[in-house]
C-alpha cells in the first residue's frame, strides 16, 4: 500500500515535499473486508435513503487503504447522517450537532497514528456548523469530512436546510422559503480547502474515486455526496441519475483532461464542454467550438478554475461539477503543531529533558530556614 | 520600634503594610505592582495582592474609567488577604487620585505625581482646583513628587526622546518605594535587562529611572521615615511568588507528568483566563499542545477529542465562555472521558465584569446542562492553591473517567502570594489504567459501558487498541455493552448510575477551626472568601470573641461530614460573592438554616467588613439568649 501512502494519485507535483494522507497511521498485510468494517448494529435508516449506498462504497473502501481497522476512528454530529458511525466497525464517536470537525481536530492533532474521518451533514454541516468546517478547512487538519447534502432536515422531520433551493416549500416554511442557499464547494473553496471533491451517492465508482483521492491527500478534504431523502425530498438528485439527462446534467472532473461531458459525439468524447467566458466558464457544444484550445483542461491545483467551476452548479441542477475541483498541498495544522511540540522536545532533551522542578521553581526563589 | 539609618533617618518596624499603585492604563503600574511583588518576596514577607483594571485595555487618557491598579499587602506573619486599605496610594494623576483616595486612611501616606496635575487633566476628572492646594489631602501624608520631570531628568544623556523617557515614570516610582521599604532592588534591575534585552537603551533608561526614584529618596528631605518589614516566619521551604493563572497552568503540565499523558488544551482567548493558554502555550518540552480554537464551543470539543484518543484534554474559559461550553461538557458527562474544565468565574451575566471577580457561576456549574448531567466541582482558595486544585481535579478525571469543573476566580487569577515549591518527584502518580483487552462476561467482546466496581468508572479503550473498537456518542448507552438503547429501564439505570458515580467521589472531610471547640458561630467558604474569612475570623478572636470557620474545597460531592459540621452549630453564616448559590445548595441538601452575607462588587471581601458582619451575627446570638 505504500503507493497510496505517498499521495499524488492525481500527479500534481508542486515540488513539495509530499507526505500522503494516511503517513503514521499503522498498515496491515491481513486482508480485509466491507464485512470487517460492518459493526453488529442494525441500521437504522428509512428504506431508500442515500446512506445505505454511501455506507456500502464506504464499507467496500475502507478495506482498500490497507491501515489498521483499529487505527480508524469516525466522529460525527447529528443528523441522519451522523448515525454513521454506528455502523462501522471503528473507532467512532457521534457527537454533538455541528460540532465533529472541532472535536476531531483535537483527536486529530494528538494522535497522528490514526485516520480520522468526518460524517456530517448540510444542516450539521453548513448551519450550526459552519464555524468549524470553515476554520478545519483554513487550518488544514487532517481529517475527511464526508458531507451529506440531501437539502434538507431529515432527522427532525423535513425543515428546509441552508442548502435547499429558494421557495422551498417544508413543514417550517408553508410559503416556501426566502432563504438563498449554500454552494458548499464554493464555501469550501472560498475557506481555503485544499482538497474538494464531489459524488452522488448511487456513483459507486465515481464516489470511490474521490474517497480514495481524499484518504491519499494529507490535510482536510471535503468531499460533498449528493444523498436523496427519499422521505422529505424524495428524488432530488433524479435528473443527475440515468440515461442522457443525467449525462447532460452531470460534468466530471479528471485531472489533466479537458473538460467535456455529455452523450457521446462523434469523435467518442462528450457532447459538451466547458469553455472559458471572460473571467468565468461556460457550457458550450463541442462541435461548435472554434478550436479545441478553448476547452479547459481540468487543473485540479488551480484555485480559480476550481472556484470557477464550482459556480457552474446550479442549484436547479442544470449543470452540477463532479470529481476533484482542487487538490494542492500545504502544510497540515496537525503535522505543524506536532513538529513544534517536538523540537520544544528535542531541544530540551538534549539539555536532560523537560525539568518539572524547574519550571515551578521558576527564576526568583527563597528559602526560609526551619 | 525605631532606628536611624546611616543618613540618620529615622526607620520605623511594620508588622504589615499596604501599597496600592494608581495610575493611568497606560502608566505600567500593573508591572510596577509586579515587581514591588517580586522584590518583597525575595525579601521574604508574606504577601497577597489584588490587581484592578479596567476591561478597555486604554482607555481614554487622564479619565476616571482608565485608572488601573494593584494592591501589595505584606507583612513579617502569615496574612491571608491583599488588604482593605492601602497604608500608602501612590497616585500618579488626578484620576488615580480622585478613584482612590476615599480609601486612604486618614494619617495615610499619599504620593502625587504632580507633572498630571495640570488644570486640564483636573478638570478631565471633575475637580475644579487642584486638591494638592485646596486642603482637602490634609488628614493625608502628602508627598508631591514630579516623577515625569525627574525621570526626564535623569534620562537626559540617554537621547532617548522625552515622551519616551516619561513612560519609565512608573520605574521611579518603584525606585522610590523601593528606597522607602528597603526592598532589595537586584531583582527589578536584573527584570528589566531581560524584559528589554532587545532594546538595550530602554533597558538602560528604566533602571536610571529606578535608581533615579530610589536615590530621590535617599537624597530629599522630604521623606523623613523609612520602614522596615521583616520576613514572615513561614514553613521552611523554597518559596516563590505565584498567580493563580501561572498556578493553575503548572499543576496542568504537573498533572500532564503524575499521569503520564499528553496534555491538549483547547481554549479561546477569554479575560481572565487567557493567561493560562499564554503560560501553557510555552510548555511544550513537556508534551503540551496548546490549541487556540476558533470558539469556545470548538475550544472544549478539541479537548474532548483529544481526551477520546488518550490525553489529558482540558479547557479554560470565563463568564460567557462557559456557557458556550455547556452542551460539550453534557457530551462528556455521557461519554464519560475525562475533561478538565478551567472556569476563571468574573462577573456576570453576560459580559459583564471581564475584570472583575465573582463567585457566580457555581450553580451553572452544577446545573447548567441539559438533562442530569453531574459532575465533580472543585474550587482553590487562594492562588497557590490553583497548583494542587488543578492535580487533583485532573486525578479525578482520570480516576472517574468524567469531566470535573474547577472554578477558580479573577481575584485568584490575577491575585499572587508565596507559594511554598512542592517537590515535583514526591507528587502523587495517576495510573490512567487504559483498556487492553476485551472485557465482556464471555471474554469475546469489548463493552465500552462496563463499570468498575469500586470508582463505578468505564474503561478508556483509545483508538489504536486492536479488538477493542467501540462507538460512543451521546445517545443513551446501555448499560454494560453501551450500544444505543432507548429502553425506559436502562435510562433509569444509566442516569443513577452517572450520579452514584460523581457521588461516590472520595473527597476529604471539611476541617472546622473552632480554636476554642465551643463556637456557636460557624463562618463556612469557598474558593477564594478563603482568605478574607480568615482575616476577618482572626480579627473578631483578637477581639475576644468565639468563632469557627470552615472552608469548602469540593463543592460536589460535597464532604460527607459537612452535614453534621453544619448541625453542629447554632449559626453558620456563608459569606460568597453571588446572592447565596452555595447556601441555596446546602439548605436543599442538608435542611439546615445557612444564613448568607452576599456581595457582587467585583471586589473580594474585606477583612474589615467581614469582622462587622461577624461581630453582628454574634451580637445577634446573644441578644437571643444563645451563648456567645
């Protein structure tokens, strides 16, 4: 597994010096399976829901990474979502609504031998929140929060979430709501996260794909899952399904490959693609392109394109990006906050180590005399 | 007592002495109230201080709402408070004067700084004419110093510019006091190059200016009288001076060593606790992290997931930032990993008085979380106590596998006295006995909620344990397994098993000191009334009279024999600085008639007003019939 270890699935090289995601954490020889990863509780979600393909592709993964089981540890909040925890056989904690990205920040920064990973979800998430995932994605801990968006409150019976479309119409807004949503990868962006990515939930291969890519990437990686609540907002996701709506809708991303998307054309590639526009993008039809050099090619180091990108989703699904957006290196909080806590070590064990009595006697002392 | 020095001076015997320094925010007389500290603990005396400050870090110059503070009580006997009233006020302008004076004594000892005197600066502060000419410091010792002036000229070769040269006022001031107290002056001058090693001509100009007030002093004649305070006879030992903040943040890193874990701290920067993130954030040879998180919520949540993963995670806050914390701390309480939760208590509510002291927050800190959330309470009663406190709470942490919630206070943080060095290689080890194996009846499984017999305390298996792998999560557990349940019985179960848990907590029982054994009075405390209860308690048997006091360090549980301590009395009388939390708590639990003496003036208790409150109560009991 030591591939996986050193990163750079995507072949980015910004001539840093690279360190995968999962560096420190244990491996194993023993081979694993989806069912070692499966806890003896019985899962609880409404029939239908998104989670149980998600949890399924997760299950499946996991076994890949070729680290310790034991050396996996799964912190959520509240929501549907956040039952996830349950249901692995890992480490896991679920916590307290909003609050995952902080609590595992510190599980993260103590123990660099573990894979920590977040599941949360829109209103977890991007609600209450949405202080600590925009501050776990500026720090660039390393963690993987996998966030949910079904666009809606499942768990507390179907209120309007800070990612459904205007005018939606829930149990708390009869009129439909005012409220203009998130975009959470551009949020994400705009926090400068250093990995985004984005899947559906019944993409098997696609989902896996960006999970793997994000276990690799050493730092916080947000991966946001399109998950449909086949109870209070059945369907939403439909149209990015099947047959060639969906593939009109839906625009993957690869690293390094211009971007095209669509039934199949005539030279096997998609119909459309995506073309520079003064400083944003487009959707144009390949065939009616000038010449092919106004096709963006994918650079998943960019920040802007990745920005760029991310508005092209619109909330109506007209046009929604999968795939990587962006994947760069930076310094984690977690590795830096070790590396300082370890020279303060290193130089004060090269002096006989940390002297406690010292410390409380400070400099100005006094003795009185029986 | 009196003798001459070799000037033949006239040097007069204290057993104690007051000093309060005054000044502007920016006058640096927090520092200047810092050293005299420092020089009058190596010397040797018992001290205690108070430092007062606005919450403006500046506000406006010259004005009442800027005076800023500190208060040096020291004595040749053990004392037990920063003092009522300051035997000298060092004024060094027309606000510090106007702010302070009423608490000067009259035959006081006052030192102007008479360059702020000026008709603008005493108009700023609503006096029509100078007080300096008009007759109204009479009762006072007047000593008017122009401090600006003689430091400027004194730093005239240094070149440095005479704004520049002004700001080392308050070092002249110390040189002064220093002169008048005999204070030994190494130390300030050694302070000084290092504070300013980086810019050695501020170095320089500082300790000209403080040898400039000391040979001021010596030479004028306007201060006939030097006075001398002896050592204090305390325990052998090595002494140093220390805040409660520095206090609490070395039995943090100590109790980080006695158990063998990494220390992770995750706090947000909150007056009056900030220091302690300041102090650990330099401790870092000893295996602390310091996390400075992006809220209070996130601060506490840190140290909860550092704690699942086997540190010592702990938080420190203030007033609003507890709250904040609370849902965390009741995720905890059902997680039931150890935590240690810092409340510097000021006051409140809301934001209230960032500067200021209280004892308000005992209630929240019991109560404040949803559902039955209990856990350990443990509060110091003086600022080297904050050392031991913070030891102990983090034994009954680990021991208990809970969250136990110090609450220190601002008089306490900022307040500093002698404290005696403990020998680090004698403190007591914790073993955090972390689970290896699987533990289930059969032996085949892990069960997260299996409890000890004796502590009632669940395993701590950390992530990386093979066979071992668990969820927990604040749902309701069953117990034993700790899978999700939602059975009716199991809740009963769970919730007295979390309180006979944090009620079967070993804490010593409360000593009285009844030093007669016949006191129909007993004065109860806790946290940092410690010491004007004390002060107040020996004023009134100096008088005569027959008065037991008694001091509450763990305030849950409580003692198991302070309900017969308690019944024991005719009167017991608690004085806090809240409206009567504690006493609310103990006439519930112990139907006993606890009389309350309530404050909230940011201010500790003073001894003297202590000993009137207590001189009333026994009046009262006699004037019943009751022995007095």
């Amino acid at each position: 597994m030591t591939a996986l270890h050193n990163g750079s699935a995507l072949g980015i090289d910004l001539g840093l010096p690279s360190i995968g995601g999962l560096h420190g954490v244990p491996t194993t020889d023993a081979k694993q399976t989806a069912r070692d990863y499966t806890s003896d509780q019985e899962v609880r979600w409404c029939p239908g829901c998104g989670d149980y393909a998600v949890l399924a592709a997760v299950r499946s993964f996991l076994p890949t990474l070729g680290i310790r089981r034991e050396n996996t540890v799964f912190v959520s909040g509240i929501g549907c979502s956040s039952r996830f925890p349950y249901y692995l056989n890992t480490y896991g904690m679920h916590s307290i609504h909003g609050r995952a990205p902080a609590i595992a920040t510190g599980l993260s920064v103590s123990r660099p031998d573990l894979s920590v990973w977040v599941v949360t979800g829109d209103g977890d998430a991007l609600s209450i929140g949405g202080n600590h995932l925009i501050h776990a994605l500026r720090r660039n801990v390393n963690l993987k929060i996998l966030l949910f968006n079904n666009r809606i409150y499942g768990l507390t019976k179907g209120q309007y979430s800070p990612t459904s479309e205007e005018g939606k119409v829930t149990k708390s807004t009869p009129l439909g709501s005012v409220d203009h949503p998130f975009n959470p990868i551009s949020l994400a962006l705009g926090a400068e996260a250093t990995f985004v990515g984005r899947a559906l939930d019944s993409d098997r291969k696609g989902l896996t794909a960006v999970l793997q890519a994000a276990a690799e990437h050493r730092g916080t990686a947000l991966v946001e899952i399109f998950q449909d609540c086949p109870i209070f907002n059945d369907g939403s996701f439909d149209v990015l399904r099947k047959g060639d709506e969906a593939a009109s809708r839906v625009i993957p991303l690869t690293h390094g490959e211009p971007i095209r998307f669509g039934p199949a054309g005539d030279d096997g590639l998609g119909t459309y693609a995506v073309v520079q526009e003064g400083f944003g993008l487009r959707v144009a039809k390949a065939d009616e392109i000038d010449s092919p050099g106004q096709i963006v090619v994918h650079d998943a180091a960019d920040h802007e394109l990745a920005f760029a990108l991310s508005r092209l989703s619109d909330q109506d699904l007209t046009h929604t990006v999968t795939g990587i957006f962006r994947n760069v290196e930076r310094a984690t909080y977690d590795d830096a906050t070790r590396a300082q806590v370890q020279q303060a070590r290193d130089t004060a064990e090269a002096r006989g180590g940390a002297d406690l009595q010292a410390l409380l006697n400070g400099r100005d002392t006094w003795t009185v005399v029986g | 007592m009196t003798s001459t020095d070799s000037t033949a001076r006239e040097v007069v015997s204290r057993d104690r002495v007051v000093i309060r320094f005054a000044g502007d925010s920016g006058d640096g007389m927090q520092l200047t109230g810092d050293r005299f500290t420092s020089e009058t603990a190596s010397f040797g005396n018992d001290l205690s201080t108070l430092p007062n400050f606005p919450a403006e870090i500046r506000a406006p110059a010259g004005t009442l709402p800027g005076v800023s503070s500190f208060q040096l009580h020291f004595a040749n006997y053990d004392i037990l408070t920063p003092g009522d009233r300051p035997d000298v006020l060092v004024a060094m302008n027309p606000a510090a004067l106007k702010a302070n004076v009423a608490d000067l004594p009259a035959g006081g000892i006052l030192i102007v700084n008479t360059d702020e005197f000026t008709k603008r600066n005493l108009t700023k502060v609503g006096y029509d004419g100078s007080p300096l000419d008009d007759g109204s410091l009479e009762r006072y010792t007047v000593h008017e110093v122009a401090m600006a002036t003689l430091t400027r000229g004194a730093l005239e070769q240094t070149g440095l510019s005479k704004k520049d040269a002004e700001r080392a006022k308050n070092m002249f001031a110390l040189g002064l006091l220093s002169w008048m107290y005999h204070r030994p002056t190494e130390g300030t001058e050694r302070f000084l190059r290092e504070k300013f090693a980086k810019r050695p001509d501020l170095a320089e100009a500082n300790v000209l200016a403080f040898k400039a007030g000391h040979a001021y002093g010596e030479t004028t004649e306007s201060f006939t009288v030097t006075y001398e305070v002896a050592p204090a006879p305390l325990p052998p030992g090595t002494y140093r001076q220390v805040t409660g903040n520095t206090a609490l943040a070395y039995g943090i890193v100590a109790a980080g060593q006695v158990t063998g874990l990494p220390v992770f701290l995750g706090s947000y920067p909150i007056t009056p606790a900030s220091d302690i993130l300041h102090e650990l954030s330099k401790h870092k040879a000893f295996g602390v992290t310091t996390f400075q998180a992006e809220d209070e919520i996130a601060g506490v949540g840190a140290a909860l997931g550092a704690a699942f993963g086997g540190a010592l995670g702990v938080t420190t806050t203030s007033g609003p930032g507890i709250s904040l914390k609370s849902e965390t701390i009741g995720l905890a309480v059902a997680l039931e990993l150890p935590l240690l939760v810092i409340d510097v208590q000021r006051g409140g509510p809301s934001t209230g008085l960032p500067t200021k002291t209280e004892q308000a927050d005992l209630l929240q800190a019991m109560f404040g979380r949803n559902g039955e959330a209990p856990l350990p309470i443990i509060a110091p009663r003086s600022p080297a106590d904050c050392f031991s406190t913070a030891i102990e709470a983090a034994r009954m942490a680990v021991t208990y596998r809970t969250p136990v919630l110090v609450l220190s206070d601002g008089s306490l943080a900022n307040g500093s006295e002698p404290w005696r060095v403990p020998d680090a290689s004698a403190l007591p080890r914790v073993d955090p006995l972390f689970a290896t194996e699987p533990n289930s009846p059969d032996g085949a499984e892990f069960w997260p909620y299996l409890r000890d017999d004796d502590t009632l305390a669940r395993p701590w298996a950390v992530p990386g344990t093979p066979g071992l792998e668990h969820r927990i999560g604040g749902l309701e557990k069953a117990d034993g397994r700790g899978s999700i349940s939602y059975d009716p019985d199991n809740h009963d179960r769970m919730t007295r098993l979390r309180a006979g848990k944090i009620d079967g907590i070993a804490v010593p029982d409360v000593e009285v000191d009844d030093p007669t054994g016949d006191a129909t009075v007993l004065v109860l405390g806790w946290g940092s009334t410690y010491g004007p209860i004390g002060a107040g308690a020996r004023r009134v048997r100096n008088l005569g009279h027959k008065i037991a006091t008694a001091h509450l360090r763990h305030l849950n549980p409580l003692p198991a024999n302070l309900g017969e301590v308690l019944r024991r009395y005719e009167q017991v009388l608690l004085p806090e600085m809240n409206l009567g939390q504690l006493a609310l708590l103990l006439r519930a639990e112990y139907l006993v008639d606890v009389q309350s003496y309530t404050k909230v003036a940011g201010l500790p208790f003073r001894a003297e007003e202590l000993q009137n409150v207590f001189l009333d109560h026994l009046a009262r009991n006699s004037a019943t019939g009751v022995n007095a």
